[in-house]
C-alpha cells in the first residue's frame, strides 16, 4: 500500500476536525505562552529593556520619586483652604452634603456629626500665590515649582484597599503595582540596582502597616517587583559576605546555582527560572553598589543641612536623600512611604508633628534634584490613600474618599498652578475631578506611555494599570 494511500485510510471526518483543531489550539496555546514568557526571555547576562521602549510618543520623564504620605494626611490642614469651614466650626454638618454618602467611622452618626475648622491658617507663598498650610512652611518654599491636585478622590475608604487600589488601580489584591508596570513597560536604566525601590519611615501618628504587596509584581513576572531598602543598616540584609567567603568563592557559587537553572529551564521552560537566574546576578553586583550607595560621606554638609539629616538614620529626610542618589543610579520607580498620618484623634498635634518630619525634606528634594538638572526628567508626587473628613471624630478626622489633595513637580507638570477644587466645606471634589485612575493615566503618558496600550495577557484577558478607566490631566501638564 503506497504512502497515499495509507494517508486517505486513516483521514476520517472525525481524525481531521481532531488533528485539525488540535494544532490550531496548539498556535494559540503557543502565542499566549510567547506572549507570557516575554518578559522573562532574556539572558541572564541582559538587562531588561522593556515591552514598550522606545515608547512611541516622546517621554517628558525618566523617573518617578513617590512621596507617600500613607495614612490620609487632611487635605483640610494642609493643602486645601476652606475659609467657609471655619465659619462652620461646631455647627451640624448640612445633610445635603452626607445624607446617601459613605462614611468611615461615623457611619452611623449623622445627627451627630459637626463641623471641625481647619487647624492651621493657611499663606499664599511665592509668586503663584497658592495657598499651603502654614504648617508646611519649606514646601511652601517651593509653591513655584508645584502643581496642587485639589480635586483627587477615589473608590476604597479604609486603608488597606485604598492603598492597593492607589498602587496597582484596583482594590483586588494580587494585581501588579504602578512601578511594576513601569519596569515591564520601560526596562531599567542601571545594572547593579532593582529598578524599583522602596523605602518606609513612620512618625506623627498612627502608623499603619503597609503590606509587600503593594509593591508587588503581581502576575507579571518576579523580576518587576519592588525591593524595599531597609532605612538603617545595611539597605538590603546580607548584602556583605560572610566571614571566610571572598568574592571569588561567593562568584563560583553564583555560577553554580545559575547553571543549575539554566539547566533545569531547559526541561521545564519555567518563566521564573529565568527571573531567578538575574535575580541571583542582579544581587551579586549590588553588593558591590549598595555600600556606595548608603555612604553619604560624599555629600556637601550643605546638603545634608537641607534635607536635614546626616544620612543613615532611618528618618524620612534621610531616605529623600537616598532617593536622589537611588535616581541619579537610574533607578525608575522609587516609593517613599512615611506611616504617621491617620489621624482620628488628636489632629492639630499629630499634624503639627508629622509635617515637621516630612515637610523641609521634601521641599529639599526638589530644590536638590531642580539644581542638578535633574527635576526636568523626573516626576515627585507628595499625597496618600485619602483625605479627612471636615466633620469631627473628637478632636481628629474620619477617612475620607470624596476630595482629597495632592501635588505634583517636576517634567511635563507645569508649575506654580493650582488644579480643581473641593466644595466650600472641602467635602467633595466638585471641579474639575481627578480619580485614581486618571493620576495613573497621566503618570504612563508622562513616559510616552499609552496607558490603553500597556497591556498584559493573564487568565484569558488583557489587563492594564487603568482598567477599563482613567483620562489624561492634560491641563497640568507643561
């Protein structure tokens, strides 16, 4: 019997849909997969150069620094001036503005809830003329070179789901942080450093946790997840060899384990394994960066007196510091988290307190990176999860989801501006509305990023920083 022959004997009706079909799913199966292990199909010896770099429109910015104010600092003692609340003070709050509305910790209380005046008075600074607290007196130093968010609000009003959905734009855990999306969409400029970094502080107030997750990979691959740098001590544990292991020895091992891997991804084509295999690289080189990195003997004391600080000492000033010099190593996304601003009670001493730690170090961050050149390529932002509520919990403020305030310096911002506005009694954003998910949109196109575009495939759909939302702001860019 000719090959034909044979050939036409076995192809019955149901032997070709089933052969058919099968390697077409096998193509589809392979696409996914492709498209899957995409971010993990470099040498362990390349740098990751990013799924969207070059970006197709012109970047204004190369980094990010995140100065997270975590907690909820009240927009009403910082940033947003509310004369009329003041008018209000102890008087019943108007229904008009509560009745249907979620509340925190006074739901439940609506015959009960009373108008708290602002705590500090409040200064027009610079030639702008924006009105910041006068509790904030370096940051009002730098009111020319701000752009004040009035009109930010967002969806989640307790403190963990606030912060996962201002990190990854969704309150489901397990999704992949801004600065994930950042170092898959873009890569990293450096070698020896992760190319996202975050740091913590605490002090002022009640120091709520911040979880690993929030800046995690989520379902992309491990290699775009944040590293948090310890603020005293060594900045990463380990990060120095054990007595008796020289650098050779410690390379040796590395190789070691680098080709076990390599072997072991060649039966199993694990993404991970790839991850791993950079990862162990990734810290062998930043045993020899890190100490470089934390040594601050190379700053002029006249820096120091600015931030405020002598480095090292696990404050808040000292890891503004840090993150200077973590940017100027090519560091994209850096994250700053100081925990002291949930202030339910006790609000005017806790503000007082709190501002004093964060407020001269983040002005100095900016005039710092404005006079290396350095301010027009990357973007700070100052905010948290949320605001306060204007009506009294005691002698403090409730959560608070309806108008918050942030701001913003830096490329593509312009400068000296103030943008929306809350109601008369700093209740609710009413003008010109900024969600979560349009900071979002705007940060991916300050880096020439379509935040529509910057997607990645999982569990049969594309997801993407903004979801389904977000809008440029473009009328605070530059």
């Amino acid at each position: 019997m000719s090959g034909q022959e044979q050939f036409f004997l076995t192809q019955n009706r149901r032997t070709f849909l089933r052969q058919t079909f099968g390697g077409l799913g096998s193509i589809a199966l392979g696409q996914m997969l492709a498209q899957h292990v995409s971010a993990n199909d470099k040498t362990k010896t390349d740098r990751w150069t990013g799924i969207a770099s070059p970006p197709k429109m012109r970047p204004k910015i190369k980094r990010v620094i995140h100065l997270y104010m975590a907690g909820g600092p009240s927009h009403l003692e910082t940033l947003d001036y509310r004369p009329k609340l003041a008018t209000m003070h102890g008087k019943p709050m108007p229904k008009s503005f509560t009745d249907g509305q979620q509340i925190a910790q006074l739901q439940g209380q609506r015959n009960k809830l009373t108008c708290m005046a602002p705590q500090f008075s409040f200064v027009k600074r610079g030639k702008s003329g924006q009105e910041i607290s006068s509790i904030l007196p370096h940051i009002g130093s730098i009111a020319d070179d701000i752009c004040i968010v009035r009109s930010m609000h967002t969806d989640q009003i307790n403190h963990d789901p606030a912060h996962t959905l201002m990190n990854t734009g969704t309150p489901i855990s397990g999704r992949p942080s801004m600065g994930s999306w950042l170092l898959y969409g873009l890569g990293c400029e450096c070698d020896d450093l992760p190319g996202y970094v975050v740091l913590t502080s605490v002090g002022g107030g009640q120091s709520q946790p911040i979880a690993s997750r929030q800046w995690h990979s989520g379902f992309l691959p491990g290699r775009f997840q944040g590293v948090e740098f310890r603020s005293t001590g060594d900045p990463v544990l380990y990060v120095n060899n054990p007595k008796g292991i020289d650098r050779k020895r410690q390379r040796d091992v590395i190789d070691a384990i680098n080709k076990m891997n390599s072997l072991g991804n060649e039966v199993y084509q694990d993404p991970e394994l790839n991850t791993r295999i950079s990862q162990y690289e990734l810290a062998s080189k930043m045993q020899m960066s890190v100490p470089g990195l934390v040594d601050f003997s190379d700053e002029p004391e006249s820096i120091l007196n600015m931030y405020g600080t002598k480095g090292g000492d696990g404050s808040f000033a000292s890891n503004c510091l840090l993150a200077r010099r973590l940017a100027e190593r090519g560091v994209r996304f850096i994250q700053l988290y100081h925990r002291g601003w949930d202030h339910h009670g006790g609000i005017k001493r806790g503000v007082r307190i709190t501002s004093k730690l964060v407020d001269q170090a983040s002005a100095a961050l900016v005039k710092d990176l404005k006079q290396r050149g350095m301010l027009d390529d990357t973007l700070v932002i100052w905010g948290g999860e949320f605001g306060r509520t204007p009506m009294a919990q005691g002698s403090g403020r409730d959560h608070h989801i309806k108008g918050f305030s942030a701001w913003f310096a830096g490329g593509g911002i312009k400068p000296g501006i103030t943008y929306g506005s809350t109601d008369e009694l700093g209740y609710a954003a009413v003008e010109k509305k900024v969600h979560v998910h349009d900071f979002h949109a705007t940060m991916l196109h300050l880096f020439g990023l379509d935040h529509e575009k910057l997607t990645y495939r999982y569990q049969g759909r594309d997801f993407r920083l903004t979801d389904v939302h977000g809008k440029i702001i473009k009328d605070i860019l530059a």
